[in-house]
C-alpha cells in the first residue's frame, strides 16, 4: 500500500469516527428525551424527530469542518508557501465542498423543521416553508445560515483560483459569523437572564467550532508534515486552551441557569430527573475526557513534535475527536431537550 493510500484511509477514518460519535450522540439524546403520546394531540411523525438531530448533526459537523479548514492557513502561516501550498491546495477544495454541505443540510434542516411544525400534516408546501420562515426565529436562522455557508462557498471558489489573496481570516470570520443565529433559538427561556445566557451561547458554539475545527483540520492534513505540524500545533494549543475554559465555562452557565431557575423543580431534581440535566452531565463527562486527552497532547506529545519526533498524534487526535463528536450529538438534541422530569 501506497503512503497516499495510507493517508487517505486515516482521512477517511477520522472523519467516519467523528460522524458515527455525532450519530450515536444524538441517538443518545433521542432515546433520553423520547415522551408517550398525549391522547387527541397531533404527534410529529417519528421518522421527523429522529431525522432533525441527525441532520443537524451533520450540519455541525460540516461547519466545524468547513471553519477547521480555513483556519488551517492561519494556523500553518503564510511565511513558507513551498511547504505549505501542497497542503492548502488540498485544504480549500475541501472547505468548499464542506461549505456546500453546510448549506444543504441548513435547508433540509429547515424542511424537517417546517414539517414538525405542521404535525398531521401529509405534505408540504413552498408556502409552508416561507410560512415557517416567516412565523418561527429558527425557521429564519437556518434560512440565514444556509445563505452565509453559500456564501462561504463561493469565497472558497475564488480561493481555488487566487490562494490566500482570499484571506483565510476573512473566510473564519464569515464561518463563525454564520454559527451565530442557530444558537439563539435553542434554550434561553429564563427571561431575566436573557442576554446573558444568548451572548454564552454564543461564546460556546465558537470555541467549539474553532477547537474541534482546528483540531480536525490539523489530524487529517498535517500530521504527515512534520515541520508544518511543529510550526502549527503550539499555536493550536494556545487557541485550544482558551476555548476549553470559554466552552466549559459557558456551557456550565448555560445548564445551571436553564435548570436553577426552572420554579417546578429543585436542582438536584433538575440535574438528574430531567432529560436536559442528563445530558448536561453527559456533555461534562465529554468535556473532562476531552480536556484530558488535550492535556496529554499538550505535555506529552508536542515537546516531542516541536522536535520533529515521530509520535502517535494521530491516533489520539483522532480519540479526541471522536469524543468531541459524541459531544456535538449531545448538544443537538440538548437544545431541544425540556427542562422537565421523565417519566
């Protein structure tokens, strides 16, 4: 076998461990949040509930992908082209057909999400799409999204052509601009606490996109350049850091304020009755793994990796980002998970 061969197989492995995690995660969520039909109300068609998590899913996985590319050039630098070219010529494509992606599962999203809206209903309709859209916030946030990832699309496109005369700084801040109006559709119903818990929010999906982003882009593309890898992983790691304590910190807020402040529960209640405070521990249990295997990175692989020693960084990236998958499906379903007792 090839190198080429072996390389596209750790690819392609990476990306189907992160995708199954993100299933399986959601499924998790599914099966936790699942309630009996109420008799005489219209229910949503299973295939319809358990079709919007795994497509928003893919969705989050797609953007992460998309936003982990471009900003693999900021993270490789600009200072030597000879050695980083190769590696961004396989970049950008990549990012473009991610992007593409992005935006087709922010319209299917917007389908299913229109048809759990009509419950009952046997068909749809482009006015009852343009219905949901203009009736219900997430029904407008999905269409912004899908229309901000085309539009990241088509600034990869020129990048194909003209390189890094698109800079990659504009193409992350138009990708981390576009994570920003799904969130705030999710939980935020404590109403005094409002803008608090949308501004976390938002920190939160930031820092997760950028480090499981970052992280991915290099397991997958760099981890075969070893000069590339010594220059681009420290750096990583401060970004890393940063979006640990932001994304822990955040999204601790955000569970204790949603379960705290609900007055028909006591907190224990809250945390361990509820779908929402289960899931909340299961996205802590995430975090402490991944935070431990981004700490063995930190100080057991990357002095060896500055000295351009082989290690197993692949395989423990990839460890990692298998769990942080298993996160994302966690968090789909946790924004549409109710703050209430199971039964």
């Amino acid at each position: 076998m090839t190198q080429a061969e072996t390389t596209s197989r750790a690819r392609v492995a990476v990306l189907f461990c992160v995708v199954t995690a993100g299933i399986v995660g959601a499924l998790i969520g599914v099966a936790l949040t699942a309630t009996a039909p109420v008799p005489g109300v219209a229910q949503v068609s299973e295939a319809v509930s358990v079709s919007i998590p795994l497509v928003r899913v893919l969705l989050d996985i797609s953007a992460v992908a998309t936003i982990g590319l471009a900003l693999l050039s900021v993270l490789v630098g600009y200072d030597r082209p000879k050695l980083s070219e190769p590696i961004m010529r396989l970049a950008r494509p990549a990012s473009v057909a991610a992007a593409l992606i992005w935006a087709t599962t922010a319209l299917v999203a917007l389908i299913l999400q229109t048809a759990e809206y009509r419950p009952g209903s046997s068909t749809l309709s482009m006015s009852d799409v343009g219905s949901y859209i203009a009736d219900v916030g997430a029904g407008k946030a999905l269409l912004i999204v899908a229309v901000l990832a085309l539009l990241h699309a088509g600034l990869g496109i020129l990048s194909l052509k003209h390189g890094e005369k698109v800079p990659a700084e504009v193409r992350v801040g138009l990708g981390l601009f576009a994570l920003l109006p799904l969130p705030v559709t999710g939980h935020a119903s404590n109403w005094n606490y409002h803008d608090y818990t949308m501004i976390s929010m938002e920190l939160h999906v930031m820092s997760a996109v950028a480090w499981t982003g970052g992280l991915g882009a290099m397991t997958v593309l760099l981890v075969g350049n070893r000069t590339l890898l010594a220059h681009a992983l420290p750096r990583f790691s401060k970004l890393a850091t940063l979006c640990l304590i932001l994304g822990a910190a955040t999204g601790l807020f955000n569970g204790l304020i949603e379960i705290s402040l609900n007055p028909s529960l006591g907190f224990w209640e809250g945390v361990f009755t509820t779908p929402y405070g289960q899931l909340v521990l299961l996205k802590l249990l995430c975090t402490g793994v991944i935070a431990t295997l981004g700490a063995y990175t930190r100080w057991k692989l990357m002095p060896r990796i500055i000295r351009h020693n082989r290690t197993a960084l692949a395989a423990w990236a990839t460890l990692e980002l298998t769990v942080m998958g298993l996160a994302f499906g966690f968090a789909v379903v946790l924004t549409r998970a109710p703050v209430v007792p199971t039964s």
